[in-house]
C-alpha cells in the first residue's frame, strides 16, 4: 500500500513540492496565531489528495503552465478550512492521531482561521484567472456547506435511507475530489468529454474514500486511524454500516441500532459492533466503495496513457484498499 501512495506522489513529485511550498508561502499573515494554527492543521499529516487530483488531472491533460499549483493550493485551503470548522461543529479532541486545534486553542480561535484560509482560497481564485473554475468552485462550497448541515441534521435521525446517505456524502466528501479533478481539467482546456470524465473520476472516488472511512469506523483502531472505534455511533451518525444493518438485521437487532443511533454515545457500541458483523454491513459497504472505485477507475479511458492517468488509477485501489 505504501509503495502505491508513494508511486502516485512519485509522477507530480515536483509540482506536489512547490504546492508545499505555495502552501507555507499563502499562510503568511500579519496575525501570528493565523500561521501558527494554519500550519499546524495543514501540517498535521493529512494526505492531500485534493491538490493531488488538481496535479494529476492537469497533467494528464498535458497542462504545461504553473496554475496548477496555485489551483491545487486553494483547494487544500478550501478542504483545511472545512476540517476546523466541522472538529468544531462536532466537538472533535483529536484529528489524525493529534489534538485538534480547537481542542488546543479554542472554538472561536479554529473557526476564525478556518475563515481565513476560506478567504485566502477566493484570492487565488481569482489569481487563477478562470471564471469557469470560478463557477465551479464557488459552487462546490455552496453544496459543501450544505453537505455539513445535511449531516448535522441527520445526527440521532434512525430514519435515514441509502439514498440520503449517499446525497450526504456526496455533499460532504466527493464534491471537493469532484471540483478539484473537475478545475485541473478546465484549466487544462479538456474537450467536453474529457472535462465530463474528470469530473464524475472525482466524484466516485471522492465517494469511495467516504465509504470506506465510515466502514473504518467499525473495524480500524485509535493507532491507525487517529481516532476510536465508534466515533461515528458516538456522535449519532447514521452511515452505510449501521443503514444496512438496519434494513438486513432481525427487528430486535435493527431496534437496538436505531436506540443507539437516536442516543448516542457508546453504551452499546459492543452490540453494534456485533450486529454490523452478523448482518454483513462491513462487506456490503466495502462492496459498495469499490463499486464507486471501478466507476472512477472507467473514466480513465478516456484519457490518453500517461504515468499520470496510471498514478489516478492506482489511486482508485489505494481508496478502497487502504486501513486508516
């Protein structure tokens, strides 16, 4: 698995280092604690896939400017501005295996420089100079941010279906893998087919990764993942393991998951757990992300060979095969 991740970075190795130091460089501001806790948060671990599509996509296209960088920049902006506002909308204490920032430093401190680098995002934007990857952008916040209320109302709601799970995710994950592939390929002047395939490449991987997140949440570990088992039930959210569980269950076992879904915490988490396991959820969601994986991966086809289009298909396997 890690000489997959690493064979994807490998075909951008360049253009992901002067992203990283775009990165530092649009952290600067005249406030110290903006840079203090927008490095810490993007230097926190995460894997930036985002920007990576942003890369991959231009260059598969054969993109031979440099605003691809600045492209992929503000999406890891846009994607590390939601992740402060959403550990402080769910009272989150640790995030990669490391205190969140409104953990350390407080609720209004994080959301405040979550609105910064919201900010920061829309001056590159119009550095970018597109008013197509403008109207695409924008927009993606706009379902984005729906996305995160859709799910807010959805916490203790034992009533959710299949279908308003995958509208939610939709909003709250893929939309961002959409708009970055999607924007890599605008600015690469793709034809309307190619521009098309980049878009729906973005959105099935960007669902994929957000099943097997929520199927991690009942079979990963604290030292893996950056946080427990269960956080998921903890919280009320009612994701593709439990929906199914529901729904395959015996009316006693879908009864016991709707009462800890409503309730929260983790009382019963062994008896979830348990119930996930008997009713098949684990398999039927990890089939489910590789259904959206195999959709991604037939986009491709319509881009010309390249190690870049190989890197976007190996990085439909690290999706639905990785365990953290």
């Amino acid at each position: 698995m890690q000489s997959n991740a690493a064979s994807i970075h490998a075909s951008v190795a360049e253009d992901f280092a002067a992203v990283n130091r775009t990165i530092l460089d649009q952290l600067a501001s005249r406030i110290p604690l903006v840079e203090t806790i927008g490095q810490y948060i993007i230097e926190s671990g995460g894997k930036r896939l985002r920007p990576l599509l942003v890369l991959l996509a231009a260059r598969a296209l054969d993109y031979p400017g440099d605003k691809h960088i600045t492209l992929a920049t503000l999406i890891e902006f846009m994607h590390t501005s939601t992740l402060l506002h959403d550990d402080v909308v769910d009272e989150s204490s640790r995030r990669r295996g490391k205190a969140t920032a409104n953990d350390t430093w407080g609720n209004a401190p994080s959301v405040l420089v979550g609105d910064f680098l919201y900010s920061r995002s829309f001056q590159m934007m119009v550095e970018v100079g597109s008013m197509r990857i403008m109207q695409v952008l924008s927009g993606a916040t706009c379902v984005i941010a729906e996305g995160e209320v859709q799910q807010l109302t959805n916490i203790g709601n034992a009533d959710i279906g299949e279908s308003d799970y995958f509208d939610t995710i939709q909003g709250k994950t893929a939309m961002l893998f959409e708009a970055a592939s999607h924007s890599g390929a605008i600015l690469a002047d793709a034809n309307a087919e190619q521009e098309q395939a980049l878009q729906l490449y973005g959105r099935y991987l960007g669902l994929a990764f957000q099943l097997v997140d929520d199927l991690l949440d009942y079979q990963g570990d604290a030292d893996t993942m950056g946080k427990n088992v269960g956080d998921d039930l903890a919280e009320g959210k009612p994701t593709l393991p439990l929906i199914h569980a529901m729904r395959e269950g015996t009316p006693e076992q879908s009864e016991l998951i709707r009462q800890a879904i409503t309730d929260g915490g983790l009382e019963r988490l062994a008896d979830v757990l348990e119930i996930v396991r008997e009713t098949g959820a684990l398999d039927y969601t990890q089939r489910r992300a590789e259904e959206m994986a195999e959709k991604a991966r037939a986009q491709l086809e319509l881009l010309p060979p390249s190690p870049y289009r190989d890197s976007m298909e190996t990085l439909t396997r690290v999706a639905v095969e990785r365990d953290v």
